[in-house]
C-alpha cells in the first residue's frame, strides 16, 4: 500500500476497506486479552468520554454485560476454524428457481393505443422540470 494517501483515496470505499480490515483483524486478535481486565472505573471513564450520565448500579451492570461478551470473544477465538470450509448461510440450502419463461401475451401495442401520446414506441410525457 503506498505511504503518501490522497484524501480522496481514503475516502473511496474500497481503500476504505482494504484498510480498515487488517487493522480490524489485528485488533481483534488481542481485543479479548486486552479487555478482560475491565474495571469499573473503565465503564465510567468510557462513558464519561461518551458524555453518557451512569450511575453506580447502571456502571456494575454495564460491567458484567461487557465482561461477558468479552468471555465470549475468547471462547469463539479459541475454535480452531483453520480446517473449516466458509459458508454463506447457516444451513446448506439452495434457493428454488423458477424457469425464466414468458408467461403473459404481449399486450404493447394494445396498451400503447390507449395512451395520450406515443412515438416510436415510447410513451410521451409533460415535461415537469425545467
């Protein structure tokens, strides 16, 4: 990737993502490690920073709620998934198709007929902006 980015670089959505993603991952890596050591005075200073008002009770909750999810970061990033095949969907279904055949008459030239205005097969409108 090269060193000196445009801003209009950093704004197109595929650089976007071609950066955020492996700084995502490589905060990911260590983020359960990292904040299973979660205080309280954490919990409030996060939501000091936020300007979120939480009081003691709203803060020892908040606590065990994220602390929990942490758990379950570390339990899901210590599955071995190096052998296991990506799936789009949880169950291995396919999608029915119907077959792409015409099912109706082609009514153009009765519908046309009926129309204020028609040429060459294009249907003429008001022009409503100038």
């Amino acid at each position: 990737m090269r060193k000196n980015l445009r801003a209009r670089d950093v704004r197109s959505g595929a650089l976007r993502w071609a950066i955020m993603i492996p700084l995502t991952l490589a905060f990911l890596k260590d983020f359960a490690d990292f904040f299973m050591a979660l205080t309280l005075d954490d919990v409030k200073r996060v939501a000091h920073l936020a300007r979120i008002a939480i009081n003691d009770e709203e803060a020892q909750s908040t606590h065990a709620q994220l602390s929990g999810i942490f758990t379950l970061i570390a339990q899901m990033e210590a599955v071995d998934v190096r052998n296991i095949e990506p799936m789009s969907h949880a169950q291995d279904v396919v999608q029915r198709l119907r077959e792409d055949a015409v099912t109706e008459a082609d009514q153009r030239e009765r519908f046309q007929s009926v129309a204020p205005q028609v040429d060459a097969g294009l249907y003429l409108v008001p022009k409503v902006i100038e």
